[in-house]
C-alpha cells in the first residue's frame, strides 16, 4: 500500500450522499407508480357478449309461359328466356293490336316490387318504318307498374303484352315480309 498519499479531503461524510437522494426519489416514483396501477388491477370486471346469425334473402322473379297450366321458369337471361308461342304476334297486321299473356311470379323470400320492363325489338322492328318499340305497352296487373308481389309463397300477377303496328303500314309494301324478335326484362327489387 502506498502511504504516501495523501489523505481525501473535501468529502462530506455527514448527512446523505448525492446518489442517495436521486435513489430516494427513484424510489419514491416507483412506489406512486405500484400505487396507480395497484388501484386499477384491483377492479372488478365482468362483460356481456352477444351473437347472431345472419343471412340474405333469397330473390328469384320467374317468367311463365301464360299457358294453361302455366310453366314457370327462373329466366334470368335470353338463354333461359320464356319462349312464347309462334302465333303470338305472327301475322301483324296495321292498326291490329295483337296481345300474349305472361306471368310474373315472386318465390323470394322478401317481397319484390316490379317495374315496368325494358322492351326491345330486333331484326326488322327494331328501328326505321316498321320499328314496333313505340307501338309495343305492357300492362301489369291489369294496370300499370310498378306492381309489388309478397314474398314465399310464390305470388304471381299477370302481364298482358300488346303490339299495335301504325296503320302507316297501310297501303305500302314496305313491311311485309318482315321478321324479328321481342325481347321483355322485368327486373324484381327488394327495395
């Protein structure tokens, strides 16, 4: 051991050291610390939890022939489309009105509520003298639509499809002979 040192002055041997009094507040802020969150994990909980099933309707608008009995279909496109029969409107005639019933009927499980349908003509009534758009009403109900059907048990209402060609065609040679296609949506809305 050297003993030639000197002996350490300047430090203070009474009363608490500085590092003490940073520990002591250290401390201290750990035990407010461990007293707040004491406080909170002490409380009681309890919870109440809910569940449900849930699902989406069904919604199925079928097309019916108008035949007796009636054959229904889904005819959700010109694929599956209801075919009426050739004599419907064959034949047409100026100022004639021919006339085809179909049916609508509702097998949704929520009721639907249907409008008045798109009416299309191709081939030679679709447009120029002998178009038949115009001429062609469509008579929901024995009225007009839109016309709602109540769900599941499988309501249906009838369609009266009339086609009354000018009497322009009158004396002209213009529309004989002509052939085309009318093609009805009738599209079913929940809301």
């Amino acid at each position: 051991m050297d003993s030639t040192r000197p002996p350490r002055h300047g430090r203070r041997t009474t009363g608490p050291s500085r590092g003490w009094k940073v520990a002591r507040l250290v401390l201290a802020g750990c035990v407010l610390v461990g007293v707040g969150s004491g406080v909170t994990s002490a409380a009681w909980t309890d919870a109440a939890v809910f569940k449900a099933s849930a699902t989406t309707p069904t919604v199925e608008l079928q097309g019916g022939n108008g035949q007796s009995p009636t054959s229904w279909s889904n005819a959700d496109d010109t694929t599956t489309a209801v075919t009426l029969p050739a004599t419907a409107f064959a034949n047409l005639a100026p100022g004639v009105t021919a006339q085809a019933h179909v049916g609508l009927k509702n097998t949704s499980t929520v009721p639907l509520t249907v409008g008045a349908p798109t009416v299309a003509w191709s081939g030679d009534f679709a447009s120029g003298s002998c178009a038949l758009g115009t001429v062609t009403t469509v008579t929901v109900n024995g009225g007009t639509a839109p016309v709602t059907l109540a769900a599941t048990n499988g309501t249906t209402t009838d369609v009266l499809i009339s086609v009354t060609p000018p009497t322009s065609w009158n004396g002209s040679s213009t529309c004989q002979n002509k052939t085309g296609n009318l093609t009805l949506t009738f599209t079913g809305s929940t809301s």
